[in-house]
C-alpha cells in the first residue's frame, strides 16, 4: 500500500448526500479478479452519457478537476454495498482524500486499506472547502496528515480527528496482516480457550 | 458485572486481545465467501505465500452472478464465467467447503448459511458481503466486510475492530393483517433514515420481533445495513433453536443442549445501556414500499408522493426532485395505482420459503397483467425444491411468473437478470438506488405480497385487498 503523508491537489465537490457505492461503481462492474483498472468506471452513471461519451457537465471531466485527488461530498458517503470496489475504483482515478461530514462504515474502512484518507469534517466546513474547490487549480487544498490539518488556500488549517493505530498505518504505508500475525501467540491461546469453553462448536467439512 | 446488551456478550466472548489504542483483535467463527468480493483476497494470500488459517470456518458459493436459467448449459457472459471458475480453483487450492453451481445446496449466501446451520447463534459471522447483516436474525454477530478484510479473516481468522454502539429499535404490540417483516423494516428505516444507525449495532426487540419467524427476523437484519448499522441483530430464543434443532451443520445432541444452554446466556441483561433506542407501535404500520431512490424513502401504500416544495433544506430538496424526476413520478400523486414493468420476487432480503409462500398466496388463482414480466427467484436450491413440494411453482407458473434457478438476481443485475431503462420494477430486493437492478431502472421497495398483488393487477397494490 502507497504511503499517505502529505497530499496538495485539486479538489472536486459532489454536493450530495448518501452517494452510494453503487453510484462509485456499479454492479456490473465487479467482474474483474483484479484490484486495478476500475478507475475508467468511477461515477459511471454520472460521468458518462448512454451512448457512452463523455458528460461534459460533470465535475470530474472538466479542466481541472478530472485531475482531482480530493473529493468533498455531504453525509454518508459510501452507503450500500461492501464492494472494496468502490475504493479501488477511486484510487485507480487518481482519488487519495475523501472529505465528508459523515461516512457508512465499511466504506470508511475499506478506504483505509488502499491509502486513501477520509475525512470528517462539519458540514459548515464541508461547504467552505467545496467553494474553495470551485477556484480549481489556483485553490489546491492540502492535507497534512502528521499535523492532521486539511489547509485551505487562504492558509486557514482546519484540523480533523484520526484513529492513531490507522493514521500510523497509512503514514507507514502498513499492511494489517502482518501486524496482525505478530499476535500469533494470543490467537492461538484464544482458539484453545475456546475449545475448552465451547466444545459443541461444529466445524464445516463437507464429504 | 454490568448488565450487558447482547452484542456486548457476543463481543466480549471473541476478544483475543485489545491493543493499546483501543482497536481489538477479534475472533471470527465463521467467514462466507462468494465469486465476486474474494478473488482478489486470495491473490493477496497467494502473493504473499500465507495459508488460509481455517477451511473448516469458512464456506462458499456462487451467486451474484451466476445465470438463474437453465444451469445445464455454460455460462454465456466471459467475466462471470472467470470470475466463478477463478472460485471454484480457489476453494480446490485452499481447501474451503463449496456449495457448487449444479448442487441443490447452491444459493445466496445468505440464505444457505442459517438455512445449512452453519450460521450459529452466538458467533462472529463475516462475509464480503454487506448483508451479511443476515445472520444476526440467529442472535449472532454478523457484518460485511471489504476485500482487504477477507484476506485478513483468512490469514488470521480475525478482524481489527473497535466496539460498535449499541442501539435498540423496539417494536411491541401486533402487526396488523397483511402486514409482513419486510414492511416493519421499511417502516424503521423510513423513520430513522440510511445514516440513523452508523456505528451502531442494532439489536431489534419487542413482542413483535418476538413474533416473527426466522425468515421474518432475517428480513430485518438483512436490512440494518440500509440503516446505515453496522449490524443487527435478535436475542435468539425458542423459536431460534427450533430453526437451528436439525440442520445439516448445527451441532448434534447433547452438544445441541449443551449449546442451547449457552446461546440462553446471550440475551440483553435487563438494565443493559443503550447507546440510543428508538420504538415503533406495530399497530401503526401498513404495508409499505418506497417511492424514491434511498431506501429512507418510504410510504405506506396508502400514501401520496411528498412534495419537494415542503422541504425546507436546499439541497435536500434538490435531491428530492431530482428522485422524483429518476423515478417518473408527481409530487402529490397516489403511490397505489402507478403502473409496473417488471416484479422481482427474490435477494437475500425476501427469497425464503416464507417469502414465496405470501407471494403464492395472492397470485394464486389470478394471472400476471399484460405486458408484465414477474419473476421469482428462490434464494437457495432447497427452497426452490420445497416450494415445488408444496406446488407453489405452479401455482406461479399457472399465474404466468416465471420460475426461476437460485441467486442474487435482478437485486443487483449483474447476471442477465437487469432493468432497460426506464422500467420501473416492484422489487422484494433491498436497494433502490440509481441504476441498481440495471441503467436507468425504477425501483420499488416492498413485500412478497405487495410484489405479487403488483403483478396481476399491473400496478402498486395494497396487497390486502387481494388476500
């Protein structure tokens, strides 16, 4: 996983609540068994008209926010569907921050895991930085995850709230796995405790 | 110690270690996978050399794409060929137990887990998947999870978690005739809204919950996630044990009582703390659907179309519109009346047998309207062959529905089973959004029986005026 420190980049607002992860992505394309290539499918629905060009009245395919690597949206970004896609298809477009007064759960963990930051922000803050991202290219946000403040163009720092254990990992670059199998020991003595306490437990096996 | 609500016990019991900032290591009893959320995950396994820790915890099948025709013949499209037969190499490699295509086992996961007994009350349930919020109807902890997360299930058999809140949604008292699970669900969406239960877990209670059979309580967990919870979930009870007593996977004999009497253990401590609760009269809720396209939106049968100029908040009101122009509706119109393309009786939301049975109810004895497609799509193999026992299958076959193999289906459309644009689909499904069952489709929340009395009349029904 690409490590997360600083990010300066345009901005992209999606004033909207309850963008879903089917509006990230849609079903039909989850068909891949790769974790790259979905960014072309990001916003499909909004990004594209049906005969498939091009929507020119979407932020992200006009200069200069189809270079976006931040988005502010409204609440619940990221509701519906586990799909890890919907992350995968955003990092793939070159999205590495997502800004919002509120997240649905698995998204907001699914982000983590690829590198990309979300943030929470009030509502209130939520508008200003979504007009500081009309001025486009001469408005860069940045985020300064060691200091955790997301700097507006005027040099205003709005700080934001990270879990410490999650903020080290995408500083770090880490991957859960192998922080996790360092508490082998305690693992192993969980399923033996377990074995003694519930011993009816049924495994599967199938003939 | 403290009175403790149900998911604190169930949380409590698999805490292998808490770490310094709070996040715990948590256990993992039992991890579903399908074709579509894990091909990646064992690729990371793969890379990475690791093993997958326990097989015999884990389980799979086949079903959001596979085609619900004929199964005999292969499997037209490419990529859903690929991404099934990339399944079935993976379970042979890692050994995992795999209901495959062709057995009569086979469904949507969430319907075979509780329905195979390997869905236990008491346990850490995860799948890839996020109404693996399903299986909290057992009184288990069940949540979905992302792809990064089924690699970590797989590899440590645990998850990184922080507790969730707890949150209790009481219905008490009776649910009127012709009221259903499905509608109890809409009902408390509709009133605590797509975010009213982020990170929250659920636990549903009262006597009505009480009363609901084990396909109706499944509804409702199904559907927490439309919440915006976490999870949910149900004390498990006699009506839970008598569900699980048999089961291909459930535990045997004296371990069976022995079990028994620790899943009694489980239910909420009297004066347990809740985070935030909220009740609903049974008696005050009718038979319901959606109007729009967030599962927040929702209105009796009864009901007329809000109107956006009521709205006070700006943007609020745009989006309203913007729902209403998706949906092709009027503000201010009768929802009953408004004329349907397609019915979609099935999804791990409505597919049990239950579900067909109050479907088959109205339909019985009536014909599908002119120029409706309704379909019904049995959520595993064994209760497709239960209701042909029962002869629900012609009961819709004679009433013109087609009669269909198990899977996700036109809840998702990534099979052939998909909207055209501008179709507007009366769905037992969980989810209304934007181009969800295909491009450009219109999708109505609602009950097997509102679905059914929407096929042979044509339109959004009131179904109790059919049954």
């Amino acid at each position: 996983m690409e490590k997360f420190t600083t990010l300066s980049a345009v901005a992209a607002a999606l004033p909207e609540d309850n963008i879903d992860t089917d509006k990230i992505i849609p079903a039909r394309f989850l068909k891949t068994t790769q974790r790259t290539g979905l960014g072309k499918y990001a916003f499909d629905s909004m990004r594209y008209r049906p005969d498939g060009s091009e929507n020119p009245d979407f932020i992200l395919n006009k200069a200069p926010w189809r270079n976006a690597e931040i988005l502010v949206t409204y609440d619940n970004l990221g509701c519906g569907s586990s799909r890890e896609h919907a992350p995968w298809a955003l990092l793939d477009f070159g999205i590495r921050c997502v800004i919002a007064p509120s997240f649905a759960d698995i998204f907001f963990n699914n982000c983590f895991k690829n590198g990309i930051l979300p943030i929470k922000l009030p509502r209130e803050v939520c508008d200003q930085l979504m007009s500081d991202s009309t001025m486009g290219s001469n408005a860069r946000l940045t985020i300064d995850l060691p200091r955790q403040v997301v700097i507006r163009p005027d040099g205003e720092e709005v700080p934001f709230e990270i879990d410490p254990f999650r903020k080290h990992m995408l500083l770090e670059g880490l991957d859960d796995i192998g922080q996790t199998l360092q508490h082998e020991t305690e693992i192993k003595s969980f399923e033996h405790k377990v074995a003694g306490e519930r011993p009816w437990m049924p495994t599967i096996t199938l003939d | 110690m403290a009175p403790r609500t149900l998911f604190d016990k169930i949380w409590d019991h698999h805490v292998v270690e808490t770490l310094p900032d709070g996040t715990s290591i948590l256990y993992i009893d039992r991890h579903l996978l399908h074709e579509v959320t894990s091909p990646q995950a064992f690729e990371g396994l793969r890379l990475a050399g690791r093993k997958l820790r326990h097989p015999e915890m884990t389980m799979a099948v086949v079903d959001h794409n596979v085609p619900t025709s004929d199964r005999t013949k292969p499997i037209e499209e490419p990529e859903s060929r690929n991404q099934i037969e990339t399944l079935e190499r993976n379970v042979k490699e890692f050994g995992v137990p795999y209901f495959p295509l062709l057995s009569a086992s086979q469904g949507i996961v969430h319907v075979v887990g509780p329905e195979q007994g390997i869905s236990l009350p008491g346990m850490t349930i995860v799948c890839g998947d996020s109404h693996t919020s399903t299986h909290g109807a057992m009184g288990s902890l069940a949540f979905g999870i992302g792809t990064s997360e089924v690699e970590h299930v797989m590899a440590t058999q645990t998850i990184l978690q922080r507790p969730a809140k707890n949150m209790r949604v009481t219905v008490e008292g009776e649910l009127a005739p012709g009221v259903s699970a499905k509608d109890v669900m809409l009902a408390i969406i509709g009133h605590i809204g797509t975010a009213g239960g982020t990170g929250h877990v659920i636990e549903f209670a009262g006597s009505a919950i009480r009363g609901l059979d084990m396909a109706g309580r499944m509804t409702i967990c199904n559907m927490s996630i439309e919440a915006g919870a976490r999870a949910g979930l149900v004390a498990p009870d006699d009506t839970t044990f008598d569900y699980v007593r048999n089961r291909p996977f459930a535990p045997k004999g004296e371990d069976f009582e022995n079990a028994v009497t620790f899943w009694r253990t489980l239910a909420t401590d009297d004066g347990a703390h809740f985070d935030k609760e909220v009740s609903l009269r049974a008696e005050d809720i009718a038979p319901s659907l959606t109007w729009g396209t967030s599962p927040e939106t929702v209105l009796p049968i009864t009901g007329t179309v809000p109107d956006p100029a009521q709205e006070p908040d700006e943007s609020k009101r745009v989006q309203m519109q913007r729902m209403l122009d998706y949906m092709g509706l009027e503000a201010g119109q009768k929802i009953a009346g408004t004329p349907v393309d397609v019915v979609f009786i099935g999804s791990c939301t409505n597919s049990r047998i239950e579900d067909l049975r109050a479907a088959a109810q109205v339909a019985a004895g009536r014909k599908v309207a002119d120029g409706v497609r309704a379909m019904i799509v049995p959520g595993s193999g064994l209760v497709k062959m239960q209701a042909e026992e029962e002869g629900l299958d012609q009961i819709f076959l004679d009433a013109g529905f087609e009669w269909r193999e198990a899977g996700c289906s036109m809840c998702l459309g990534m099979n052939p089973d998909k909207l055209t644009p501008g179709q507007r689909c009366a769905s037992t499904s969980n989810r209304n959004f934007e181009g969800r069952q295909g491009p450009g489709g219109r999708t109505h929340l609602l009950s097997p029986a509102m679905a059914a009395a929407a096929a042979v009349t044509g339109c959004l029904t009131d179904s109790r005026e059919l049954v």
